[in-house]
C-alpha cells in the first residue's frame, strides 16, 4: 500500500467512516486500515511518523470541507475525487461510503 492512498484511507475513516455500517463490518477495508495505520505507526504506545500525520491531517481538511456541501453525501467523488479509489477497491458504493447519521443532519 503506498503512502499517500494509506492517508486517504485513514482521512476517510476519520472524517466518515467511524459510525457506519459498511465501513465497520467491511473484512477487506478493516483489513486496509490496519496496514494503513501500521504504516504510520499509529498504535498504542507508538511514537506516529510526523510526516504521515501531516499527510493524514492535509487529506482530512479536504474531505471536512467538501463535507460542508450539501450535495457531497449523494455525490462524494464530485468534490473529493480520491475518494473514488478507496470506494472501486474496496466495492463500496457511494451512498454506503458514508454515516446514514450524517445524512439526517
């Protein structure tokens, strides 16, 4: 996994991914985050990579702003086109791709 889709992904489980179903129950995305945050030494006692943490934060101030559109939730990739990489790998579609909760708001 390269170092800036392992930035997408853990900016994406930041920013949308923590409460929703097809993030929480997904075997294969569970499995990419890990090696994800591996990769950024993001663990228990770990001392996290400074420059993946900046990476991370760049990709999460991305995806926080487009989220104020009000048409992100229907179209996500219109506003953040990286996030299409993570949906086509891991089979995600984009209405799954984010919190029902966030959607009611």
């Amino acid at each position: 996994m390269k170092t800036e889709f392992a930035a997408k992904m853990l900016a994406y489980l930041y920013v949308c991914g923590g409460g929703n179903e097809a993030v929480v129950l997904h075997e294969g995305l569970n499995a990419g985050m890990g090696i994800a945050s591996q990769k950024f030494h993001i663990k228990g006692g770990e001392v996290p990579d400074t420059e993946g943490v900046v990476l991370i934060q760049q990709y999460i101030k991305e995806l926080e702003a487009a989220e104020k559109n009000k048409d992100f939730q229907t179209n996500p990739v219109v506003y953040v086109p990286w996030l299409k990489e993570i949906f086509d790998r891991y089979h995600l579609r984009y209405k799954e791709g984010f919190s029902s909760a966030k959607k009611e708001k």
